[in-house]
C-alpha cells in the first residue's frame, strides 16, 4: 500500500504531446494484446508508454493499427483507424455500451490522439475488466466495434492482414486495482 499516493498525485498525460518517454521504452509489466483478422491472438511486450491511468480509477487504452507480418504501425489504417473514433467521439453510446459490458465506464474518446479513456466505480469493474483483457475480449470487442467494411478492405492481401493493438500500462492497471481496493475498505470500515 506503500504506491497508493502515486495513485492519488499522478498527473495526465498532457493532451496532444504524444509520448512521454523514448520511443518502444516500455517495462517487463507492460503487455498488449493483439487481434488480426484471423483468430490467433498473443501477448506482446509493448508499448507506448502514454497508455497510463489518467486519476483514480482512470485508465487509457491506447489503440494502434498495425500490419500484422511486419507489426509496423500503419499510417494509413491507423488514419481509418481515427476516422473511425472521430466519428464515436461525436456520439459515444455504442462505445458505452460495448465498454459497459466489459464493466468499464467510458469517460472519454480522443480521436487524435488515438485514446480511450475509461474508468472503474468499484474493485468488481475492474477485476471483471482486467480478466476480460486478459481472455482477449477487450481488442476483440473494441475491433467488432471500430472496424467497419471499408477499414477490411484496405488490407491489400492475406500477407499483410491487419491487427489492432490496444495498449494498457500494468502497471497503472495494478495501480487502480489497488485504490479501489482500498476505497471500498476505507468505505466498509467507515
């Protein structure tokens, strides 16, 4: 419980400055998941190190398009990509929804910067969320959701098929876990 004030004083990532430390610097506890359009599905160590929890019980998930053979983001998917969270970000029911029943709770979407922002009321929203995450559902779910018809066409061939990368920092994850936890034992002690 030593880390629970880096919970409560860690600061936002600041809006539109793109990452915050060099370039592929994640640690040995930052995963991503990755869904192509085939059924295969394999943890990754990762990635940008901007997908941190923005405040308690806040979490980002980062979202990149990339080419699965290569695994070099894309430009152009990743542009298809934003296009598609743009369109969200002006009416964000459906995004509710589908996050809703990963039980996180859609704070916000920044189509610009390619970020979900989600965030978790109680220890049991962010324990089903986690293992949600962990069985593959979230890419899954997020993939069903921003990938319409025109974004399967761009892939030019079965060589170069598409994978979406949703990006969660484990260490921000175990971060708010554990202020959740404890704010429901501050809560039933009280």
């Amino acid at each position: 419980m030593e880390n629970l004030p880096a919970v409560i004083t860690e600061e936002p990532t600041p809006m539109g400055r793109g990452p915050v430390g060099p370039s592929g610097g994640g640690s040995s506890r930052d995963h991503v998941w990755t869904m192509t359009t085939r059924p295969s599905v394999s943890w990754e160590k990762a990635g940008p190190e901007e997908a941190k929890a923005m405040g308690r019980g806040d979490l980002t998930l980062q979202l990149l398009a990339v080419r699965r053979k290569s695994g070099l983001q894309d430009p152009g998917l990743q542009q298809t990509l934003r296009g598609q969270l743009r369109l969200l970000e002006n009416d964000s029911r459906e995004m509710a929804r589908v996050l809703g029943e990963l039980s996180a709770r859609l704070l916000s979407i920044h189509s610009d910067q390619d970020r979900i922002v989600v965030t978790f009321k109680t220890f049991e929203e962010i324990w089903k969320f986690s293992t949600y995450h962990a069985l593959g559902f979230t890419h899954h779910c997020l993939a069903n959701l921003l990938m319409d018809q025109a974004f399967w066409l761009l892939s030019p061939s079965e060589e170069e098929e598409t994978a979406i990368q949703v990006h969660v920092d484990e260490n921000a994850l175990r971060l708010t876990h554990e202020s959740l936890l404890v704010q429901e034992g501050e809560c039933c002690m009280g």
